[in-house]
C-alpha cells in the first residue's frame, strides 16, 4: 500500500482479513500532511510523524488501547509538541 493517507480503509480492510490484533503497527511512508481521523483505525491509538516542507514520507505508529506509552520528543528530530 502507498500513501496511507489516499487509502485509509486498505490498512483496515487488510487487518480485518488477517483477523489478528497486532500490539503494535508501524507505518512508513504515510505521506501524511497532517493528521487525519480517516487513518484511524478502531481498537488502536496512533502518533504520526509527518513533513512539513515537502510531500511523502511520513511514519506512523498504531498501538492497541491497552498500551501505555509516553511520548519521547528528546529523540525526535522534528518537533511535534
């Protein structure tokens, strides 16, 4: 899949087939521009990373509700606060 962001129902469409809950998702090359609900995918909270100054690229990490999770913006290189 390419572009989460024009296929959002594919990544649910291909969960809901496995039939298998994930603990945890990673996304690359989301091309996300911003963050967007139509990505959401039910059962899992998620956190993206998305440029700002050009298309493409993007990651994206889904994590079932039970997680919990703190954000580290000490190693990010993008400021998302």
């Amino acid at each position: 899949m390419r572009s989460l962001s024009r296929n959002p129902s594919k990544l649910q469409n291909l969960l809901d087939t496995i039939n298998y809950m994930f603990s945890v998702i990673g996304i690359s090359e989301t091309s996300l521009k911003k963050i967007s609900h139509a990505v959401d995918i039910d059962g899992y909270t998620s956190l993206h990373s998305y440029r700002t100054s050009q298309t493409g690229g993007g990651v994206g990490i889904y994590m079932t509700l039970d997680r919990n999770f703190k954000t580290r913006f000490d190693l990010t290189s993008v400021d998302q606060k």
